[in-house]
C-alpha cells in the first residue's frame, strides 16, 4: 500500500504543480467539440425553428422527441453533421499526440517548463507519438475484439445452465477482467510514450519493449494505482450526474451546462493524474544510472625554486688597520 501512495502522491505532486495543462486540453476540448456540432447545430435550428416539436424540447430533454424528429424526412440526412463531428475528433487525437509530450516533459521537470521548451518537446514527438498511437490502436482493438468474443461464447454456454445466476455472474465477471486487461495495456504503452518523450528514444520499439518489460514486472503496482485514480473518475461522474438530475431544473440550460462543463473538466484529472503515476515511476524505476567514476585529484606539481649563493659573512668588527 506505501508503494500506491508513493505513485499517487507523486503523479498527484506533478499535477497539482502543473494545473495550467488540464485548463488547456479543457478548452482544446470544448472548442474543438463546438465546432463539431456547429452543422448539427444548424441544421436542428433549421427544422426546430418551423416545428411543433421545439415546444416539446422547450423545458426539458425527451429522447422520444429527439428520435422522432430524426425519423423526420423535413430533417434531412445527418451524413454531413456526423462527418464534421468525426473530423473534429480526429483532430482532437492529432492535438492530443501533439501536445502530450510537452507535458510529459512538464511533468518531469523540477521547475516551470518554459515555452519554448514545451513545444519544442511537442514538435521533436509527434511523428513519434502518431506511430505509437497507431501501434497502441492495433493492439487494443485486436485485444479487446478477442476478449468481447470470449465473454460472448461463455454468455452463450452460461445461458445453457440451469443456473439463473450463472449467466450474470460470467457476465460481470468477464467485465472486470476486461477492464483489468485493458488497463494494463493503457499502463504499457503510457510508460513507452513516456519513455520516447523523457529518453528522447528515436526507435519506437524499443520504447514498446520497454514499457512492456516494466509494466509486467510492477503489474500489481502500476494497477493498482491506475484502478484508483478510474474509481475516483467513477465517482466523479456519479457524482455530477447526481447533481444535474437533483439540482438543475429541465429548463435551466445555463444551470446544465455549467454542471456539465464542470464535471467535464474535473473528469480530466484522473486521466492526467495518470499520466503523472508514468511519469513517477520512469522516473524511480526506468532511468538508467550514470555511471560516476570516483574523484581522484590530479598531482599537484610543485616548482623547484633554485636558492641562491649564500652571501658572504661580514666580520662583526672591521679588522685593524696595518700600521695604526
């Protein structure tokens, strides 16, 4: 239990020295998302505006309404609104791969990471982080498809029990063990971007391996702490949800999105709280020592000062004058 605290509280010390990052990938976020729905946007304005419907969305959110109004033929198709949303988010993927080595570098700097700095650690990474990306994409996706079809044949065979629980029990089981695996390829491959950013590792692979080789040998550790910081995301969504459905009336627009927006933001701290256990741990366990070679000090030379003739000795008494 020490060793999670000393992650947390680690990552935890990066975060809340370096909150200016989760205010920014929040208003990347919110900007990059309005314009992706602006041609939904419009395109609702342009029917609610001519509809009786809009009285029934007036003061509240009803999901039969807003089914109703796609299956609408005045709505029209919804091709291009999805289509500028799925443009948006991948420029949030290529923002996210642009801007995450820079505060990786923040994260692992002992003072305020200047400007220059920063982007110059987004600029040298981003071709870097893209492979990684890629790479992270197969692997997780081929994982998860594996995975989701085993947890269907065991459905299906518990299904056949005469044991009415059996199926839901597989069920819940097989999500947690899901979940576990899932995180553990998040924690290998959050340690290899962190390896490319902080060692400035060139080959790709080699950071791969490197991940994987530490997230195997300090699984319960490295899991542990990524489990906390998900149950405190968990928590925080409970909890905003709560609020919205017990504070926030249907008509107040302002009211839900204030709450939501909030909850938005505070749902980035676990995920950068994370990135911050990575970094602690590169920095305890993943740096390589420096081999110091014990301090001899050099001879010193000393000059040879030649001391010169004797002076002749003087008579105390001047000798007697001959003939005095």
């Amino acid at each position: 239990m020490a060793e999670h605290q000393g992650l947390l509280s680690g990552g935890w010390d990066r975060v809340a020295s370096n909150k200016r990052y989760i205010v920014w990938f929040y208003l990347l976020n919110l900007a990059l998302a309005w314009l992706g729905a602006a041609a939904f946007n419009n395109q609702a304005h342009d029917f609610l505006d001519h509809s009786l419907l809009s009285g029934r969305l007036l003061h509240g959110f009803d999901i039969g309404v807003v089914g109703e109004m796609f299956l609408q033929p005045e709505f029209g198709q919804t091709h291009a609104s999805r289509a500028s949303g799925l443009h948006f988010a991948l420029l949030f993927f290529v923002a996210t791969a642009l801007f995450l080595p820079g505060v990786l570098q923040g994260y692992a700097s002992t003072y305020r990471l200047p400007r220059e700095d920063f982007f110059r650690a987004c600029g040298r990474n981003l071709w870097r982080f893209i492979r990684l990306m890629i790479v992270a994409g197969i692997v997780m996706g081929a994982v998860a498809g594996a995975l989701f079809g085993i947890q269907g044949v065991l459905e299906k065979k518990a299904a056949e029990s005469t044991n009415e629980l059996l199926g839901f029990e597989v069920r819940v089981l097989s999500l947690v063990v899901i979940f576990l695996v899932m995180t553990a390829l998040r924690i290998w491959f959050d340690l290899a971007e962190t390896d490319i950013v902080l060692s400035d590792q060139r080959a790709v692979r080699r950071s791969i391996g490197t991940g994987f080789r530490h997230m195997w040998r300090n699984l319960g550790r490295l899991l542990g702490s990524y489990v906390v910081t998900t149950i405190l995301a968990a928590i925080l969504l409970g909890a905003g949800l709560w609020i919205w459905m017990r504070f926030v009336p249907p008509a107040s627009v302002l009211g839900a999105f204030v709450v939501s927006q909030l909850m938005l933001l505070l749902l980035l701290i676990p995920r950068f709280w994370q990135r911050g256990v990575a970094v602690s741990y590169y920095l305890e366990n993943m740096v390589e020592p420096v081999a110091v070679q014990p301090y001899t000090p050099a001879p010193v030379a000393v000059p040879v000062v030649n001391d010169p003739a004797p002076a002749p000795l003087l008579p105390d008494t001047p000798p007697e004058t001959q003939g005095a």
